[in-house]
C-alpha cells in the first residue's frame, strides 16, 4: 500500500486492525461484476513493515474482496489517502506458494508427455478432492449420487457419515463413500441436527463436479414413474 501522506506505523497498524470483520465495499469502476454495494469478511490484517509511505500488509479474507478498494478505504481513515502499488496472492483455500507450478512448466510437462511419455506432468495434475481437503465433508450413499449429479439437494437419509464442525450457511463437500467428490453445497443443518433428524434437506446443492451417470441413476425420472403408474 503506498500511502498518500507521511503517517506513523503505529497509526497504521491501529487503523487496520479496524477493517478486520464484514466490510462494506463497493467494486471499482474497473472491475469486472457489477457495481453494487456488498460484504465481505477481512479476517486478518496484518502490518509487517513500513518503508516511507509504502506498507506491506498481509491480509486474509473472503473471496471476491477487492484489496485496491481495501487500501483505498484504509487511506481515507488514516486521513492522508493510500493507493494499492502492488498485489501478491499467497494462497488460496488449501493452496500455497510451496505447491504452485508456473504455466511455463506445465506446459513443457505437456509436451514431455505428448511427444516422449513422461509422466512429469502427474506431478502437476491434482485430484479435484485436494481442493476441498480445507471443508467439512458428508458421504452419502451411491444411491444418492446421480441425483445430486442432476442438481438435487441432498436429504437426510442420503447421508451415511459426516464430520464434525458443520454448521448452517457454511459450505461443505459432498462425496461418495470412496471418497470421489460429487458437489459443493450449503448446509441447511448443523451436524448434530443431521444426526439427530430422520428426514428434510440436509444441504442445498451449489456447484455439481461429478458427472452425470457416473453412478447409476438408483432413482426414478418422471417419464419412467409415469410409464409405471399407466394401466
């Protein structure tokens, strides 16, 4: 953060601390989603050191939180004004800067494997399943994948086993019972609710990953309960 104003580190470091928590912020002219008023959770900010009028700040926050708005917003406060001069990602979710890999050497991974059969590139290629090590997990039964796979929600009794730490609103991971990852979704229940409940919806399908008819369809389409019922 480059900051408009000569202001003493310790002011600084008093004035972050005030971000942290659900902010409002309302995206940048140039900025690619629409420009309406929203929230976002800053869950730490840390001020490692100042050099001048330029700060180096180490932030935690929610996805979709705009940093340049962040400093921006800091710099009113702060009564001198600040401007983002640089921004580093560091992480993401499970993901750190100990396990990128550049898109230069991916690609020479691919051309490796392509033209001579170098398995490099397994290196590389992560199972989806690594991404959502950080969320609580639920394992449901097979005869509840494909219909989540079709975008259904899941119900109580589709659930064979879940982790502890599940809690409404939050987002969690579905998967079979080999631990392949079917969808991402939101829970309606706490865990011990799930446990407790005998029927109702469990978790609200957000983003389905399997493919369809990977698991066989144990359940029955409209056409197929119309066809059953005709005489």
């Amino acid at each position: 953060m480059r900051m408009h104003g000569d202001v003493g580190f310790e002011q600084v470091k008093m004035v972050c601390n005030e971000f942290t928590g659900p902010v409002y912020q309302r995206p940048p002219v140039r900025s690619s989603v629409k420009r309406r008023l929203r929230i976002r959770r800053i869950h730490s900010i840390e001020a490692l050191e100042m050099d001048g009028r330029n700060v180096l700040l180490k932030i935690r926050c929610e996805s979709g939180t705009y940093i340049r708005k962040l400093c921006h917003d800091i710099g009113e406060v702060l009564g001198c004004g600040a401007h983002m001069r640089e921004l580093r990602r560091i992480g993401s979710g499970p993901f750190t800067e100990e396990n990128i890999v550049t898109l230069h050497d991916l690609k020479d991974a691919y051309v490796f494997w392509m033209e001579e059969g170098d398995l490099t590139i397994k290196k590389f290629l992560l199972p989806a399943e690594i991404a959502v090590q950080h969320l609580p997990k639920i394992f449901v039964r097979d005869s509840a994948v494909d219909a989540i796979c079709h975008g259904a929600d899941l119900a109580v009794p589709g659930v064979v086993k879940l982790e502890e730490g599940i809690e409404p609103g939050g987002m969690v991971a579905i998967l079979t019972l080999k631990g392949e990852l079917v969808a991402l979704g939101s829970a309606l229940m706490s865990t011990e609710q799930v446990i407790r409940e005998k029927k109702g919806l469990a978790v609200k399908t957000k983003r389905v990953i399997m493919e369809k008819g990977t698991y066989p369809p144990l359940w029955k389409k409209k056409e197929d309960a119309k066809s059953d019922s005709s005489p």
